[in-house]
C-alpha cells in the first residue's frame, strides 16, 4: 500500500511516460517492483501506552515468538473472567490501531492482547504479506492460553490483520470466535485494487517481487478458507465505500463462509476510515459480539455475567 501522496507524484510521473511506450512499460515494471517490495516493508510506527484510554490502565508490555521464530510485542491487561481477546491490526500501523475496541472490550471484563505483528511497531522481521501473519496470531493466542485463568479466546483483526485472524481461525479451532475487518478476499484481489490503475503489468511486477521475496499470493485467499472457521461465530464488517473490498466482495466472503458468519457494513466508509465510523459504534458490537459468542459457546461450560 503505498501512501496517497507519493502516488499522485507516481501518476504525474506516469503521465510524462506514457507518450514513450518503452519507456512506459519499465516506469511501471518498477513501480510495481517497488510497491511489491512496500508491501513486506511498511514503514515502522513505535507504540505508545500514553495513547491508551483509561479501561485499559495496568497493561503489561509482553513479547512472545511465533513458531518461525520472529519476536513479536504486544500489551496485556488481564480480564475480570476467564476470556480474553486478541487484537491485530492493519498494514502500516501498529497495535495503538485497536485500542478503541481493546479498551471496551476491557471495559466488558476480557483480558486483552494488543500485538505488533511481524515487520511493524517494535516487533521483529519484515512483513509477511498475510502468508506469514498467522503465524502471530498463533504465538498470541499460545500467549494466552500460557496466562492463568484464560480459558477462552477470541480474534479480532483489521485489514491484514483480518485476513490474519482469520487464516489462523480456519486452522485452530482454538480460536473461538473472530472478527473480521475490512479484510481483503484474496491478496491478489487487494493488490489489483491497489495497483491496477498502472495497468497490469504493475500488478504482475509487484506479484513477481512478492514471489521474489518469498511471499506467495496464491496462498492468501481468506474466500477459499474462510468455511472452515464454521461452526464457530463469525463477524464480518466493511465499509460501503471500501475501495480494496466493495460491499459484492464482502457478500462472496460471508457466503463462503457459511450461515455461523454475520455481515454488518458501514454506510459511507472506506478502507483506511473504517475503524473511525462510528467512533463508538465499531467498539461496541465487537464487545457484543464476543460477549455473545462467549455465551454460546458449546465447549465451555457458562462463565460470569454477560458484559453490559
């Protein structure tokens, strides 16, 4: 995803070329070379625990390493039951991204894990394009079943995070319930959104550094795995005006999904806009969706009062 600034200097750039075709076709060789390289290098944001809301007041800083190796770090505030709640969030942000709903979630009494994925905030490695990513959801959820008294959890992820959540959920029926935001269907499709107005020599140059560099887009297709979260509750939620996965997308994934799989779309939202609309509204079903979930769940025998 490259920064919208940078990308209109892109386009009056590719306007200069267009007159050359030769020239034209390496312009947008390399440029697609270039996103496909950004992709697995987003630009790193440290977190800071001053930005939290007060619910989440006594988080922990934590750091635990996923089954390739890459040490991850993250926030932890323990729940008042035996549920908790990981968080993961979008590309080229950090875990400060989910605090909103961290902190209502803490309010409703789950513990929380706010985590950096791989290659972003104070986390090791690079970007692993969403093939590599459900490898730290994993180490997060193996966090938290490590924590006295958890004996619940649930996945809530934005973005590449969302298609992280929710490759991890179809595999580990450990993961109880999940959370899906504005998660793309496939990254093919995220990067013929992203990149296609270069035509598509781009997208196959940025496919090819992706290749390149060990990334496989062939095998980050949440569409084709999202079935196997099923019986388990999931939750998914876009924004109308999301221009990387527009509402028709958005219906192919909660059919594939099955009937265990809610959609709820945001009327008037894009993709990078979603977790600000409502600023309440977001926080607040996600909480009541767990809680429901939590509730349900078959596995378990019922744990405290439902949160408020």
């Amino acid at each position: 995803m490259v920064p919208s600034r940078k990308r209109r200097r892109l386009r009056r750039a590719a306007l200069v070329v267009a007159a050359f075709p030769p020239l034209a076709a390496a312009f947008f060789a390399l440029r697609g070379a270039w996103e496909g390289y950004g992709e697995l290098h987003p630009p790193r944001l440290p977190p800071r625990a001053s930005s939290a809301p007060p619910e989440l007041a006594g988080m922990e800083e934590v750091s635990f390493r996923t089954a390739d190796g890459v040490r991850l770090s993250g926030w932890w505030r323990r729940g008042a039951g035996d549920a908790a709640v990981l968080l993961a969030h979008g590309w080229g942000g950090n875990r400060e991204q989910m605090l909103s709903q961290a902190g209502r979630l803490a309010r409703d009494g789950f513990g929380v894990l706010l985590f950096d994925l791989r290659g972003h905030g104070s986390s090791g490695s690079r970007g692993g394009g969403g093939e590599r990513e459900p490898l730290d959801v994993e180490a997060a959820r193996s966090f938290l079943e490590g924590e006295p008294g958890v004996r619940w959890i649930a996945a809530v992820g934005y973005s590449l995070g969302g298609v992280a959540v929710g490759l991890a959920a179809a595999r580990d029926p450990r993961i109880r319930a999940a959370v899906l935001e504005g998660a793309p269907p496939t990254l093919d499709a995220e990067l013929e959104a992203e990149y296609g107005g270069g035509g598509p020599l781009e997208v196959w140059a940025a496919r090819a550094t992706l290749r390149l560099l060990g990334v496989h887009p062939e095998r980050v297709r949440l569409v084709d795995r999202v079935a196997a979260v099923a019986p388990r509750p999931l939750l998914l939620v876009y924004g109308r005006g999301d221009e990387l996965t527009p509402p028709d997308s958005a219906e192919r994934i909660r059919e594939a999904a099955g009937p265990s799989a809610a959609l709820w779309l945001f009327p008037g939202r894009g993709h990078a806009d979603l977790l600000a609309a409502p600023a309440e509204e977001l926080p607040r079903r996600v909480a009541a969706f767990v809680a429901q979930a939590r509730a349900r769940d078959p596995e378990l025998p019922p744990g405290p009062a439902a949160p408020r």
